[in-house]
C-alpha cells in the first residue's frame, strides 16, 4: 500500500530547541496514531504535514507533494489543532459559514453542509447559533471537528481531538473516526489517551525526544523489538505447581503467584520461542488452566517499552 | 437533547475539489470580521470611536473660530488619530489572530497566504474607511454648526484626504504588525522618524512621508493653505505616491506573510 505521507531524513529546530530530529517514517492510509508524551515532537509533525511549518532539513511528502505554502494540496487535508482556540465572537454556525467558503464551498452547497457536519458531531442545536466564546470545551472539540469535515476531506489530521470530551463525547467521536475510516478516508490522530488510540487506530508511530522509536501496526512493532519480555497471566487450578514446571523449564524471567485468585503472572524472554513451547509445558505441568491473558501487547505497554 | 447523528454524504471521488476565489475568501473573512465587531463588548469602543472625537472637536472649537477648527482637524485628527486607529487596527491585522491561536485554521485552508492577508487587509480598509469617514462627516457637522464658514470646502478635501491616506497608513501598520509584536512601538518610532522627520526634510526624501502627502492634498482647500501655507502643487503626484506607498507596503507585508512561519514556540514568541 502506497504512503500518503512521507517523511525522509526530516529535522525540525526552533533556534536551538528540537522539534523532530532526522527521522524517517511512512503514513499509510487507514487510521493512523501518533503517540508520544508532551513535547515528543507529535504537533511539530503535524504542523510541518498541514504546511504551517518548514523542515529545516529533509524531505516531506503529502500525497506526493511538499506541503509548505501549498493550497492544492490544502484541499485534500482536514486539520483540527489542538486546544480550545475557535474564533470567539462568532457562532457555530457563522464561523463554519466562513470556513466552508475558505475551503472552496459554493454559496448554495454551504448550508446544507454545515447542517450535516454539526448534526454529525452531535453539537447540540440550539448551539449552533450561539457565539462560540459561550461554549464549554467539549462543544468547542465537537464545532473544531466539524470544521475540520465540511470538505470532505481525503486526509484527516486531529491534534488531541479527544481532549475536553466526556466519555460519551469520546466514544462518539470514535465512532464518527471510525465511520470516516471506512469510508475510505485516512486518518491521522495524535492523543496521549492511549486506551482510546488503540481501539481506533491500525497503525502508529510512536515519537519521544523528536525520534520516531517505533512504527507500524501494533505487531509489528512488537516484531521489531529484540529483547521484548512479555508477560502473562494465568488463572489455574494449582499456579504454584505451574510456575515451579516453567521455572524447571528455564523459560521464566520472573513470576509473582497469587494464591487466593489463583493467578500467576509471569514474564518470559523471548517469546517467539516460549510461546513454540508454550502448549506443551501446559501439558506437561497437569494443572487446569481456566484463564490466559498477555499483559504486554497493549498500547501503554508497548509505549513504554520503546520509550524505556 | 442533541440531534441524531446524520451520516456525511461522500463526495464522488471524480469531483474536482475547489481553491475558493478571492471574492468568496474576502466575503468569508468579512464574516469572521463582522462577527468579532458585533459583539456586546466592543459597542462602547465602537460608539466611543465614532463620536468621542465629534464630541472633544464640539467642545473645543468655539463658534466661528475656523482657525480651531482647522488645527483640530490638521493636527489632531489627521496627524494623530487617523494614524493611531490606522496602527492599532493594522498593526492587529494578523497579530489578533496569532494571540487568540485560531491563525491555524486559516492557514490551513486551501488559500494562498497572499488572500489571506490581502482579505483581511481589504476588510479591515473597508471597515475603517467607513468610521473614519463619518468621523470626518461629523466633524464638518460641528464645523457647520459652529458657523465655521469654510465648512464646506474643508469637507471634500477631508474626505478625499483620508480615502487615500487611511490605505497607506493602514498597509504600514500591518507589516509593522507582522514584523513584531511590539508594532505599537515601532508604529512609534516610525512616526518620528518617517512622517515628523523625514517628512520635514524640504528634499525629495519627503516623498516617504504619507503626512506629506496628506498636507498636500489638505491644501486643496483655500482654508487649510492659507492657514499653514502649504501648497497644493503636485496633488496627483502626491496621490500616486500614497497610492504607490500603499501597494510597496502591501506587498512587502504579503511576502512576510507568505515567507513567515506562525507555528511553534520561537515563532509565537516573535
């Protein structure tokens, strides 16, 4: 599958401060998440994929083309920034008025339109007439959103969207990714809500200290990480006669037995050649296992790992 | 309780998406423009620009004293508030924008920062043309109603003056906006140095001074030449000049706009 963006060798400096520091990475289209803590270089990213920004050195490429200064290109590309930043004094309605004629909406198409999306982002509409300096943050997102959509845009890059939403805003947003998603548009998400970016994207990128440490789909990822312990955690009949079968075994990095829940939770080296074994040590111990769960293949974990 | 989610028609992939033309990003402007004057907050200002100087002029040119009357509006409105609505409003042009954090959005639109910054320039002229001249129109109210005789001849030439002068001033400003925060001051120095200093000097360097200019064509009116001798010879060149002072500046404001980066830490700070 062809890149949609495409960074080679990009490097990014405020004077003598890093933003993002020669890295090399592939977008594909699907969902995309852009994970990293604060100041990883996560919004420079976004801000030099959206043109607002210069590399200082390298190469970008959005749908094959360089995006500083490039309106053409703007057509294709949908951009909520992060924070509550709307323009105040006008309303929802207005503002998208404004927007959608920016974005090359004729007179006639704009209404409609701007119906659709904030039914879309469920803002509720009484709001819509109202001046957005009167609106909580949560309706700030959802209007922010909408603006990003009214184009209908190939591309769809959200710094933080889920910030200020409630739990219910999140999982519709989700949801409304998720619809967008299939339909064939790409999607690029950048939240330090993990749990949330892991149901929604396939692919990642992971940043820290302007570097791109990881990238790709959760598994390979994984793959791509030598030394990778993980752990695991069994509920069985006896957990103490099966940790001392793996620790006999030598596949045991460490374990922790929980005799009233009946849990072990262990770690292994190398799992590619643990888990080659794995049914057969099983067996071998006798025990009735009644739960097994990997504890190391969720987002956070991963993240942490190649941000260790 | 909120609306049903509506799902999105996708648009046919065959149809050509569409850059917006300057028109439609002038009148887009205009309503984000409109929409931040017409707030609760800003009527006082807005009341306060259009009649306080009305007000200070009826207060302080007593009945037939045309003499007041044309140093008010030569010194004080001219030399002084036109210039300062022009700095404060232009200065403010992209700055507003960039402090309040919603420049992004505008940035990333399908528009060149050439419109952009043009659009709002166009609208922030159109908008002060329109106070500023009924400013102009009060003050020869007052002038009327003081029995200032020459009223009549001050109100065209004063009209015409700020049609050309208000652009000039304006263009100025927004560069100086976009070149540092701190446009007020350089607004500042730039007045002394330019418009009081330069546009003293007897030379052709004066030819930079837009007060210079507007002496110029202030002197189309008998009153104002003979009350400060200045001459009217050279009006048209003085128009070109303004309106050439006008594009130089515009156009250099532009090529920052378009040449600038608004993201990051260093560039907000600037």
């Amino acid at each position: 599958m062809s890149a949609i963006i495409e960074g080679k060798e990009l490097s990014r400096w405020y004077g003598m401060v890093m933003g993002l520091n020669h890295i090399s990475f592939e977008v594909r289209p699907g969902l995309t998440g852009l994970v990293g803590p604060n100041g990883a270089g996560k919004s420079t990213l976004i801000n030099l994929v959206t043109g607002q920004l210069r590399p200082s050195s390298g190469d970008l490429r959005v749908f094959g083309e360089v995006p500083w200064n490039n309106p053409r290109l703007l057509r294709r590309l949908g951009f909520c920034p992060e924070g509550e930043a709307v323009h105040q004094d006008v309303t929802a309605r207005d503002w998208l008025k404004a927007m959608g004629r920016l974005t090359g909406l004729a007179g006639d198409a704009i209404r409609p339109r701007i119906a659709e999306v904030l039914q879309r982002v469920r803002l509720p509409r009484e709001a819509w007439d109202r001046r957005m300096g009167q609106f909580s943050k949560g309706m700030r997102q959802r209007v922010k959103l909408a603006q990003s959509l009214l184009h209908d845009p190939d591309l769809l890059i959200l710094d933080e969207p889920m910030n200020g939403l409630d739990p219910m805003g999140r999982q519709e947003v989700a949801q409304i990714l998720r619809e967008l998603a299939r339909s064939g548009k790409s999607i690029l998400i950048s939240s330090h809500i993990l749990a949330e970016l892991e149901a929604l994207a396939r692919d990642f990128l992971i940043l820290n200290w302007g570097k791109i440490l990881a990238s790709g789909t959760r598994q390979e990822i994984r793959a791509d990480l030598s030394q990778w312990s993980e752990q695991l955690l069994v509920r069985c009949d006896d957990p103490q006669r099966l940790a001392r079968h793996l620790f006999d075994a030598g596949v045991l990095l460490g374990f922790d037995l929980d005799l009233d829940e009946k849990l072990l939770r262990f770690r292994v080296q190398d799992p590619p050649a643990f888990y080659d074994r794995w049914l057969g040590l099983l067996l071998e111990s006798g025990t009735t296992i009644h739960e097994i769960r990997s504890e190391s293949r969720s987002l956070r974990q991963i993240f942490e790992r190649v941000t260790a | 309780m909120n609306p049903e989610p509506a799902t999105l028609p996708v648009r046919d992939a065959s149809e050509p998406k569409r850059c917006p033309g300057f028109a439609a990003s002038v009148g887009a402007l205009w309503t984000l423009f409109w929409g931040a004057l017409c707030t609760g907050r800003r009527v006082p200002w807005l009341l306060a620009l259009l009649f306080l100087q009305p007000v200070f002029a009826w207060f302080s040119i007593p009945d037939q004293r045309e003499g007041a009357l044309l140093e008010w509006t030569a010194n004080l409105y001219l030399g002084l508030m036109i210039p300062i609505y022009c700095l404060m409003t232009g200065g403010g042009l992209i700055r507003d924008e960039t402090q309040a954090g919603t420049l992004g959005y505008l940035l990333t639109r399908p528009v060149s920062r050439a419109r952009i910054f043009l659009g709002k320039y166009l609208c922030q002229l159109f908008w002060g043309e329109i106070i500023l001249g009924a400013n102009s129109l009060f003050l020869v109210v007052v002038a009327y109603v003081r029995g200032v005789e020459s009223w009549l001849s001050i109100a065209p030439v004063l009209l015409l003056t700020q049609l050309f002068v208000v652009p000039a001033f304006l263009a100025i400003s927004a560069l100086l906006g976009l070149i540092s925060r701190r446009y007020v001051v350089l607004g500042v120095v730039y007045g002394f140095l330019v418009e009081v200093g330069i546009g003293q000097i007897p030379t052709n360097i004066n030819v930079l001074s837009v007060s210079r200019h507007a002496r110029t064509l202030m002197a189309n009116s008998t009153a104002f030449a003979d009350r400060f001798g200045w001459e009217a010879e050279g009006t048209l060149w003085s128009v070109a000049s303004l309106l050439i002072i006008t594009a130089v500046f515009l156009v250099l404001g532009t090529i920052w706009f378009t040449l600038r980066e608004f993201s990051g830490p260093e560039e907000e700070k600037k």
